[in-house]
C-alpha cells in the first residue's frame, strides 16, 4: 500500500509569494495532521483533522497559514504571503482512529528567500 | 502540558555494538504512547518501535527494543548488532490516549554508526 503522499518535495519561492503544500493520507485513515520541523523550535503539530474536519488548529502560527481537507484523501497546507521564517520541513501524517499510530510522509522542504 | 527530554544530542556506537538512546517524558496522565521514530538524511520519519503504557511487557521489534519504567517515567531504545543504515536522528515521542491527539517530540539524539 501506498503510504502519505506529499508535494512539491521542494519548493524554492520569494518572500511574498504563496505557496501550497499538498499531502494524500493513506487510504481510510481519518486523521491527518501537518507538523512543521525547523531547528529552533524542533516538531510541533500546525493543525489536524478527522473525517475532514479541523479540530485543532492551535498551532497554526498566523493568519497567513491555512489548511483545508475537502476530501478524505487530499489536505492543502497553504502559505499567504510567504517570509523567510517559513522556511522548514512540512509533514502531512496520518492516522487510524485506534491505532493511534501516526505515519508521516516524505515531507516538504520549503525555503523562502 | 507534557515534555520529552532527550539529553543525548548525539551518539556513536560501532557496527554490530549496542547502542542505548535515553528518553524522560512529563505527564499527569496514567495511559499514554511512547514512539520512537527514525529521521535519516533522506528527512523521513520512520516509525521505529511503539508502546503502550498499560502494558507492562516491553516492546520489541526485531533488533530494536526499549526499556519502559512508567514510575520513572523514562523510555530509552536499545539498538542491538547495530547496523550502518541504523545511522539517523532518532526522536522519542508522546501521544495522550485520546484519538488523534498530537505527538510531542524531544529534541532528538543523532546517531552515528562507526564501520
């Protein structure tokens, strides 16, 4: 079976620009989670859902993030307007309710210059 | 709110050596996860090995095992006959039990495998 599908693997944009990240979850999980990795702050969690919904988005930095799953099997992570301190590893991961297993994706390694 | 700790930034062991990797975590809660995941150069996080904190039995997978003390609160993974692709960042993680909660992950600890 296919596991967490991710795009772009890398993106390369200016400050200003918007830049989408896409992820597909393996098949029938129901949860899907976006975790961002830079040096200074290590993992955190940005937002989650289940069964499409968003249920915590706590981690969201600011109002030029925003993420949206309109369907079981695609999540888009979106950046607007993008700025240096964006620049990080993206993962998409998810997970079977009961599993508790969380499986992550290649990542998204995004600089913004 | 919950913490892991690894202390170890970095280790090296020699190929076919043991290798024990150190986790301390900070909860309230009585029934958690503990994971360890594996990050090589490639940035991939691999799932490594799990447990359950109501199971007093240790994980093992294969070459991989950890030594759970729930009291201590302390979950280090052993490496055993360690082999040059076990060569990564290794991050412990906490999950509360509740259905999709988020992990929590220490700062990690990167391995090097010596030929």
């Amino acid at each position: 079976d296919a596991g967490v599908i991710q795009s772009p693997r890398h993106e390369v944009t200016e400050m200003g620009q918007e830049v989408t990240l896409r992820c597909k979850p393996i098949s029938g999980h129901d949860y899907l989670f976006w975790y961002r990795q830079t040096m200074m702050r290590g993992l955190e969690l940005l937002i989650y859902f289940n069964n499409n919904v968003p249920i915590d988005d706590s981690g969201m930095p600011e109002d030029r993030f925003s993420a949206k799953m309109p369907n079981a099997s695609f999540s888009t992570l979106k950046i607007q307007p993008s700025e240096p301190r964006d620049s990080a590893v993206y993962f998409c991961a998810s997970s079977l309710q009961g599993s508790e297993t969380q499986y992550f994706g290649p990542g998204t390694r995004l600089l913004v210059l | 709110a919950q913490t892991v700790t690894q202390s170890q930034p970095e280790m090296s062991v020699q190929e076919a050596e043991t290798v024990t990797l150190s986790c301390t975590y900070d909860t309230s809660e009585s029934d958690y996860y503990l994971f360890w995941y594996k990050q090589p150069p490639s940035r991939q996080m691999i799932l490594v090995i799990r447990q359950e904190a109501y199971k007093q039995q240790n994980a093992t997978e294969n070459r991989f095992s950890v030594n759970f003390q729930k009291a201590a609160k302390s979950f280090s993974l052993k490496i055993s006959d360690s082999q040059l692709g076990d060569a990564a960042m290794y991050f412990c993680a906490y999950k509360e039990q509740t259905s999709g909660s988020r992990l929590t992950f220490g700062e990690g600890t990167q391995l090097t495998v010596n030929p």
